[in-house]
C-alpha cells in the first residue's frame, strides 16, 4: 500500500476483517490499534513510497500482524513526550501484543506483533 497516513485506515479494515472471518473477534480492536502504529512508524520512517501489511494465522488462535518496509533502521521505543503526541506507539504495541519484534529482511524489516485469542490460557 501507499506509505501514506491514509494507509493505517484501510490496514485497520483489512486486519479486523480478517480476524472476524477467523473468528478472533476478540483481538480484532487491538490488532487494529497495533497495525495503526506499526503503519504509521513506517510512514514517518520508511524510505520508498510503499510498505507492505502481512496478517498470517500461525495457530488457529494466534495471528501475527506484520508491516514491511525498505529501512533496515530498527523501531526504537521512545519515551513519550507529555505536552505531544508521539513516543506511544511501540510502548501500546508491547502492552497489546502477546510478544512482538523485528525481522531483518535483505532489502528492509518488517516490524511484527502476535496476538493471542481466547480460548488458548
């Protein structure tokens, strides 16, 4: 997709479609909160003008959320500034996701986080 800001709206569409037809429901709201900010770090990071969102079901009650992007440059987790908004993103991505990271690619990374449905203790 587009490496514009515009893109984490249709990333969040695509990943709460797919968790509903999975039937994972009920981490459809965070994976879509974690696909936002791992859209928008590659947004205000990346270097070419596209990324790529991947969503891949491991396990019947697991899926990984992923965002590829062309920089090799890995997320660092900010402290948040009080008086604005950014330095949150990757802190709301460790507390949402069950584990997440980076995968180095020969041309980039992708940037990645597994969530866990219920049923699955």
């Amino acid at each position: 997709m587009p490496r514009l800001p515009e893109s984490a709206a249709t990333a969040r569409r695509l990943i709460r479609v797919a968790l509903t037809v999975w039937g994972l429901d009920d981490v459809a709201e965070d994976g879509a909160l974690i696909v936002s900010e791992l859209v928008s770090n590659a947004v205000r990071h990346a270097r070419r003008d596209s990324i790529r969102v991947v969503i891949d079901r491991p396990e019947a009650m697991r899926v990984r959320i992923g965002v590829v992007d062309f920089s090799k440059a890995p997320p660092l987790r900010g402290e948040p500034d009080p008086e604005g908004e950014g330095g949150r993103g990757l802190a709301l991505v460790e507390e949402l996701a069950e584990e997440w990271g980076t995968e180095p690619l020969p041309w980039g990374k992708q940037v990645w986080a597994q969530l866990r449905g219920k049923g699955c203790e």
